[in-house]
C-alpha cells in the first residue's frame, strides 16, 4: 500500500523536510508551492517529489490544484497544511493588507485546500489531517498580531474538524513548532540569534526541519489512530500548554 500525500508548501524549509520525510516512509508525495518556481523545480529534480503549484489562498486555485494532484497521483489520504507566511508589523502599523494577506494564507488557505479534500476522505473512510499552526498561534507574539490570530485559529479548526472527523476514520491534528532552522530563521543577523533568540530556548538550539517531519510521519501512520484533535508542541521546551 503506498498512500497519497499532499504537503501545501512543501518545496522549501519545514515542508520540503515533511515532503521527504514522507516520500522515505513510502508515500506518494505531491508537493504544493505559491510561486518560487526555480525553487520548486530544483526540489522536484533533486528528490524526484512531484510539485503542484496554486496558492492556497484561493479557493478555486485550491480545487483545481487538487484535482490535477489526484489525477496524477491518486485520491489524496494524507493533507499537511503547512503553507505559511509572515508580514509582520507592530498593530499600530499594520494595513489591512498585512493582515488579509497572512489571515487568507494561514488560516482560510486550511479551508481551501481540506475542504475539496474531506468527502473523499469521509467516503474512504479513513484521512489524515496534518496542520502545521506555531508557537505564536499558542502564546501570541508582539508584532504578529496576524499570524498570532490565524495560528491560534489553525488550533480551533483542527480541535472542530477532529469532531466531525472521527466517527470517519479520519484524524486531524496539529504541530506547533518553535524556533527552527530554515532559510527564514537562519538569515536573521547572528548577534540577535545567540543574544535574544536562543537564551530563550531551554535546550539551548534551534529545531530542525526534520524533527518537525519525524512527528509529521508518526501522526500520519495507523499507529496514531488514537490521536486527534492533539497539538504537538515542538519547541524545545520554550512554552508549555
Ligand atoms: P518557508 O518560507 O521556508 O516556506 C514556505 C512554503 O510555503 C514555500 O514552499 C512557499 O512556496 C509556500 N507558500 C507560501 N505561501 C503560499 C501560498 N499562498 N500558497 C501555496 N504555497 C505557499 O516556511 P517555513 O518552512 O519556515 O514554514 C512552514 C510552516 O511552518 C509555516 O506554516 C510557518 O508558519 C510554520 N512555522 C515555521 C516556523 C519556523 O521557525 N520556520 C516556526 C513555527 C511555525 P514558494 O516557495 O513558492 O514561496
């Protein structure tokens, strides 16, 4: 059995991890992405994972999108709704813009892309939903209002549709990273890194991409039948809930 699995944003940092993470358990991966195109194209070269690009932002985009997924790959089983972006901005300063562009991302781009997605996995009776929210969607963080408010509504989603899931053989969970080491986290300057950012983190290192995929893989398995509606803190011990 080879299950199909689809990680939106999965061709760079924590969702490349994830896209190969599941390919080597023996997945059938489609990788979606928004717009880096050489990115995406290495990535497909590179690891033979097939990339799928629309943004999740939109709902028709979404459904095409998965439509061309299953046609190449077969009916999706496996969903990591891990797409996500930034525009950051103390309140004061935030526009509208900042604020629709991370809210129809990070949180309406869940609805997007699960909502073609869920009768399928209702009718096969079996699903595996895998939402990538954050630690600041947990303790909310100063100048993230926005992503602090569609990660926290990333956790409401996930502990709603758990609900509706379970009684379909269909689990739906969440990971809420801290600090890890993508391209994003890496550029910031050295000085604030050691000086700010790491003081912070009891196990004194940032997070790797890949110890994100491994629960990712685990939460996908049939060994994980009993969890749902779960968030998966992985922060290294930076905040507790
Ligand atoms: P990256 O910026 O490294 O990668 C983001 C990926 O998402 C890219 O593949 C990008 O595609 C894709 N993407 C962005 N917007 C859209 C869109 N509208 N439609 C489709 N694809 C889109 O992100 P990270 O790996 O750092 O983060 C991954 C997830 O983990 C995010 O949800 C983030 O909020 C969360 N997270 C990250 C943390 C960290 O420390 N890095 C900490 C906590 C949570 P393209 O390449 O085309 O732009």
């Amino acid at each position: 059995m080879s299950r199909v699995a689809l990680v939106t944003g999965g061709t760079r940092g924590i969702g490349a991890a994830i896209s190969v993470a599941l390919k080597a358990a023996g997945y059938k991966v489609a990788a979606n992405y928004a717009g880096n195109d050489e990115k995406a194209k290495a990535f497909e070269a590179e690891t033979g994972i097939a990339v799928f690009k629309w943004d999740v932002s939109s709902y028709e985009a979404s459904v095409e999108g998965i439509a061309a997924v299953e046609a190449a790959l077969g009916p999706i089983e496996v969903l990591v709704n891990n797409a996500g972006i930034t525009r950051d901005g103390m309140f004061h300063k935030m526009t509208p813009e900042q604020w629709n562009d991370v809210i129809g991302t990070n949180l309406t781009g869940l609805f997007n892309v699960t909502h073609p997605i869920w009768s399928g996995m209702r009718d096969r009776n079996f699903g595996r939903v895998i939402n990538i929210s954050s630690i600041n969607g947990q303790k909310g963080q100063m100048g993230q209002a926005n992503y602090s408010a569609a990660k926290a509504g990333d956790l409401g989603f996930t502990k709603a549709l758990a609900q509706e899931g379970a009684a379909k053989g269909i689990t739906v969970n969440a990971i809420c990273p801290g600090y890890i080491g993508t391209e994003m986290v890496r550029a910031i300057p050295e000085k604030v890194l050691n000086e700010r950012i790491l003081p912070q983190i009891p196990v004194g290192r940032l997070g790797e991409p890949e110890e994100i995929a491994r629960i990712v893989v685990f939460l996908a398995s049939d060994d994980a039948g009993f969890i749902t509606g779960s968030t998966i803190s992985a922060n290294g011990g930076q905040f507790f809930v």
